[in-house]
C-alpha cells in the first residue's frame, strides 16, 4: 500500500481478527489510515506501547513494549529509561507507521501521558472511571461530578467514552509538575469525589470490594503508564473506538462507552472538514498548571 511516500507491505488482509464480526485486519488497516487525520495528534511524540492480535482478539494478546529489529528504518523511536534497564519505543508521527503498526495486528496503540522531550513531565492527567456493575449512569454522574470539581479549581476537563465499559476524564497540563505531584494531586481529587457520594464511588484497588460502586482509577497517572488514546481501537466485540465527547452528550440516556466503533465514526466526524466536528480540537490551548488548583483544592 502507497501511504504518503511510503510503501507499506500488507500481509493477509483477509484475516479475520473480530471473529463475532467478520472485521478483517484489511478494515483494521483501513480504520487508521481513514482516521489518520484524527489520531495522530494523540500519538505525537508520545512513547508507544502495542496491544497485539495476531491471532484475533480472541487469540494470546502481544504487549510490546520495545520496537522490533525488523521494522523499517523510517518508523521512529525513542529509547526511554525503566528500571533495570532501557526500552526502544515505538513513537507514531505519521500515517505510514500507522498503516504498519496496524498490518501487526496491532489493535490498540497505547499512549504515554507525557511526551519524549520531557518524560517525566506528563501533560495529560486522568480519571478512569470504571464501573463495577451493569449500570452505566454512575460513570455518567461521577465523570459530572470530575467535571464540576475541575471548574470549582479552575481546571479544564475532557471526556471521551473508553470504548470499553467506562468513561476516561482528561484534564490537559502545561508540563509544569512531574509524574509524582501528579499523581498526588488526581488521589485528592478522587479522595473528594468519593467523600462526596461514597455510595456510588470508590478508591478500592480490589475489585471483589468495589461492589457496584465506580472505581475512579488515577494509576496512570504515574511515569511509563499508558492510555488507550482517543480513536483508538479496541479489541472488543463489534470494534468499538475511545470517542471525544462533548459534555452535553452525557445528557444523552443512549450513551454507551462501547457505542462507537469502526463503522460508524466516520458518520459522527464527516459533518463537517478535518477536525470541525472534533470535542478534543482545542485541548491543547487549554493546558494549565496546578499550581493555584492545588490551592484550591485544600481549601475544599
């Protein structure tokens, strides 16, 4: 396949890696490179971690960290420290890596929240909020809740659908503070979330605990963690895609985190040019610093 200036060589196309759905790895394919426009601002200069099917999704699934030794010279990378060691991330700055990424059966691309130049620094901070039950409302009215704490503090707030059981609220960060205050800073927001409504939320890591209760998730927010980015694929039935939302479509009661997916994206994003029609296009111009928010916050 020609991609920009690039040849991607294609293997089995016709391979079928949704079984329930008959979704090939050629309409995987087809998926990144139509969506290109879209997901490649979510990848720029962030670490990458591949979520791997080469056997369909309900074959062994690859985490692969470290980049292979035969992947094209073109694809960059960054070597990032861990302990014990270094790791060659795959880094995704253009829709031929992409395409190639996608021919590995490489389903989901996960993110770094912070970028190459400044790792320890994320720029994202998030709040996973993931439901113990069968009911989806509680993720709704705890990702509300995420959203009014963060404008009482004076932060902007995201959200987009998991494209699996829950809802990711993202707040965008001018890279000011490391990993650490971070993270300490998303376990008092949390810790106030669940003070406010402990009935209906939880910081419990074990899940044989949570009862039906929300569990607001801040573990990624810690160095080498990943997200899966929005318009990611996930390997779950039907392909569902993680979509920006805008809020008011939390009013929606059909609202479902697995609701978009590979087949009807493209409906939600063509009613207007590249980006128009995208919740998540002015994120980055609204980066802040916690700074005053952690003030805020302690007097709360």
């Amino acid at each position: 396949m020609r991609v920009a200036t690039r040849d991607v060589k294609l293997t089995r196309p016709q391979k079928v890696l949704f079984p329930d759905d008959g979704i090939t790895k050629g309409e995987i394919v087809e998926y990144y490179r139509r969506i290109a426009g879209w997901i490649l601002p979510q990848l720029h200069d962030r670490p990458l971690t591949l979520e791997r099917y080469p056997d369909g999704i309900q074959g062994p699934r690859i985490i692969q960290k470290s980049a292979s030794a035969y992947f094209p010279k073109w694809i960059q990378t960054a070597t990032v420290a861990k302990i014990g060691g270094k790791v060659r991330h795959v880094v995704c700055e253009d829709e031929a890596t992409l395409v190639y990424l996608a021919n590995l059966a490489c389903i989901t691309p996960h993110i770094w929240l912070s970028r190459i130049d400044k790792l320890d620094y994320p720029d994202q901070m998030v709040f996973d909020l993931d439901p113990s039950g069968t009911e989806f409302a509680p993720v709704v009215a705890t990702a509300k809740a995420t959203r009014e704490l963060m404008e009482e503090i004076g932060l902007p707030a995201y959200v987009k659908t998991t494209g699996s059981r829950g809802l990711h609220v993202v707040v965008p960060l001018e890279r000011r503070e490391n990993f650490e205050s971070v993270r300490a800073f998303s376990r008092e927001v949390a810790e106030l979330l669940v003070k406010q409504n402990p009935e209906q939320r939880t910081l419990e890591q074990r899940k044989n605990k949570r009862g039906e209760r929300v569990f607001i998730d801040i573990n990624r927010n810690a160095y080498a963690q990943t997200i899966a980015p929005a318009y990611a694929v996930r390997p779950r039935a039907g392909a569902p895609v993680s979509a920006p939302l805008d809020w008011n479509e939390l009013e929606d009661e059909e609202l479902r985190p697995d609701g978009f997916n590979i087949r009807n994206i493209f409906e939600r994003l063509k009613r207007g040019p590249l980006k128009s029609e995208d919740p998540w296009r002015d994120m980055a111009s609204s980066a802040a610093s916690l700074k005053q928010a952690s003030q805020k916050l302690r007097r709360l």
